[in-house]
C-alpha cells in the first residue's frame, strides 16, 4: 500500500497495463473498463491460464507487446504472428519494458511470483490474486519495501478498506470489519449443506465470479483468506480484522477509528468500480462504470454475525492467519485442492472443510518463511490434500 495519505496528484498521459489473467472474471471485466476509457489505458500485456480462444481474441483486439498462455495453440500463434507480440511468461512480464502497472488477476499460486517481481522492480500491482498475499504476505511487504512498488487493492473490500484509509493514520485503526454477503447457501441448515452440489454453490446470489472463487465464497473461506489479506494490506494484526454478514452487499467494508468513528464505502455490487479505482489511482475517473446507487430504492441494509459451526472455513482461514509462517500456503493449497475435488464431484461441500483441516493439522508451521519454503509448503499440501480428499470419497 502506498502511504495512507491520498495523494491528489494526478499523472498526465496513458498508463501502460499488464493485465494478467486477463480471461478470468476480472481481467475481463478489466479490459471492459480500458475499452471505455480510450487514450487512458493501453493494454501492453495479455497473460492467460488455459482459455486460449478468447486470449486469442484479446491480442488480435489490443496488440499488446507481450502474451503468454498456459497453452500454447496454432491459433495463438498466428496472433502473437499477426500483432508482432512477444511470449514472455508472467514473472518476466511484469518488468518488462513499457509496463507501468500490473493487474494479477490469476488464480491460486500462479500470481505470487510476477507480484514480487513487480513490486521489487517498483511496480505498482493491482491486486486481485488472493493467494499471494495469503501465501506470503510478510515477502510481498518485503518486496514493497526493497523495489518501492505499491499493491493497490481491487478486492470490493479491500478496495472500500483502502478509501477509508485515505487521509488517515495508522495507528488510529482500532477495527476493520469485512462484509461478507454469506455466499449462496448463508440461509441453508447444516443437514442441507450435506446435499448441495457444484452448480448449487456456483449460483452465487449477488456476485459473477469465476468458479473457485464462487465456492470460496460459500464455504466462507474466501472472507477468511480476505481477512489475511486484510492484515498484510493494512498493517494490522489479526485481532483488528472482524467479519459481518451484509447480504445486500452495499456496505463493501467499514473501518473503526480510535475515537468510535466508523467509516464505509457504499455502491451496487459491480468489480468496475474498483478496478478502474486502482488502475487509476490517484484519480478518480469522471466515468462511473457502475449505475449510481439509489439508498431510497434498497430500503433495508441487513447485518449479522457469521455461523462458524456452519462455516467453519472462515474459522480455519483466521486461525491459519493467527498462526502465520507457512500455514497460511498450506492452508489456501489445501482449499485449492479441495474445491476442485468438490467441483469434479468426488467429495461433499462439508468434505472442504474436513480436508482443508486434516491438512492444517498435519502441518508443523515454519516461522517467517522464505520464497522456496513457502513454495515447497504449497507443494507439500496439495499432495497432502489429494490424499485427505481420496480418504474422504473412500
């Protein structure tokens, strides 16, 4: 994060983007929000996991210098052939010449390399990728304070912490609260969990999200992984950082200031919003790409407290963040394996949970872990998690 004070310089000219995941639900919706601001916003590199049509697609329309995909394609070829673009893989990408800010917007593992290296080389990052700061949070302020770079948050929540921050200090945070909308199945027993299925949890009822995430959010796991994330971003222990159920998803966050005072950002549940705030930074754009929030059509705003017996993901993602060190990789690889599981039809919703645990169990923490620990800590527990989740089916 940059210094909390808002710097209301404003820097002339385009600004040179490396959109990294950029066929996921938010590299797309990133490159929506560059195509309506022309002359504000060049794509200067495209990088994809395995949807290789439409990161075809994507290079033929914004001929960026660089690209890279998980899989190569006589398709990609001919477009990487036809714009003149290089094939640079994502660590290298984010350095590369002509970049001015990174979007990492990958899922899992995969984006927390290309944010050190961006952040060291004195990048800023645009941050949507949660395992990097789940994984290794400690390395990527590290990594901050070794290259200058800045991590600006594009998570709803993070972003809404980030605005309240603006022109405060520090040490007067005396809470953050989280909101969490409870995910697709927050009005569900615990008997009723035990039968859902995939294409259950994927309806998320306010957010369009890619299918990881959306399950995340129904376990809860993702508000836990936030919470860390939380931590990292803002320089606050684990026991400032408070999770509230809100499931109109308006309130996107609040912070509480040493003398009661309490802050929040409001809008409709739309990712352009903070996407376009933290490509942007330090201005705000005078083209809202969401519609204006009408309080008076909404009516009601409804707050709880989340079941952490129902959920007791959200319980093992704080608890991993409390213990830190490598708990947290082994934590979010667990859930990585699982979910898939879960996704493919081999274990229950309720199994996530039991894995993602038994793994978390297993696992002696390493205190203030380097890089290839921290690696080796992901590795180790998604074989631990494969074996838990062959348990669970048998």
């Amino acid at each position: 994060m940059r210094a909390r004070g808002y710097d209301d310089r404003v820097t002339p000219g385009t600004k040179r983007i490396a959109v990294l995941g950029s066929t996921g639900s938010i590299g797309r919706q990133a490159l929506d929000v560059i195509r309506q601001l022309p002359g504000r916003f060049e794509v200067t590199a495209l990088a994809a996991g395995r949807n290789v049509d439409e990161l075809c697609r994507q290079v033929i329309e914004f001929a960026p210098a660089y690209a890279w995909s998980e899989q190569d394609s006589i398709p990609l070829r001919d477009a990487l052939s036809v714009t003149g673009a290089e094939w640079l893989p994502m660590a290298e990408m984010s350095t590369a010449p002509g970049v001015d800010l990174v979007l990492v917007a990958t899922a899992g593992a995969a984006g927390l390399l290309p944010t050190l290296r961006a952040l060291e080389a004195g990048r800023p990052v645009a941050i949507a990728n949660k395992e990097a700061l789940v994984m290794a949070g400690h390395l990527v302020r590290e990594a901050m304070a070794t290259g200058g770079g800045d991590l600006r948050p594009v998570d709803s929540e993070h972003s809404a912490i980030w605005q309240c921050l603006w022109g405060e200090q520090g040490h007067d945070i005396r809470r953050i609260m989280l909101t969490a909308s409870g995910g697709a199945f927050r009005d569900f027993s615990r008997e009723q969990l035990a039968a859902v299925t995939a294409e259950q949890a994927l309806n998320h009822p306010t957010w369009k999200m890619g299918p990881k995430i959306t399950v995340d959010s129904a376990t809860l796991m993702n508000k836990g992984m936030e919470t860390i994330e939380a931590m990292w971003l803002f320089d606050v222990p684990m026991s400032k950082v408070e999770v509230v159920l809100h499931r109109e998803s308006i309130i996107h966050s609040l912070v509480e200031f040493s003398d009661g005072s309490i802050k929040a950002q409001l809008g409709l549940p739309d990712m352009r919003l903070p996407i376009q705030l933290a490509l942007a930074y330090p201005e705000r754009m005078p083209v809202p790409p969401a519609p204006p929030l009408n309080l008076a059509a909404i009516g009601t705003l409804n707050f709880g407290a989340p079941d952490l017996e129902r959920f007791p993901c959200l319980s093992l993602a704080m608890a991993a963040g409390r213990c830190g060190g490598t708990m947290p990789a082994v934590m979010a690889a667990a859930d990585e394996v699982a979910v898939a599981h879960f996704l493919a039809g081999g274990i229950s919703f309720l199994d996530i949970p039991a894995v993602i645990e038994r793994v978390m169990d297993l696992h002696d923490s390493i205190p203030n872990p380097g890089l290839d620990a921290v690696l080796d800590a992901d590795t180790w527990a998604r074989k631990a998690a494969a074996g838990a989740s062959r348990a669970v089916m048998a």
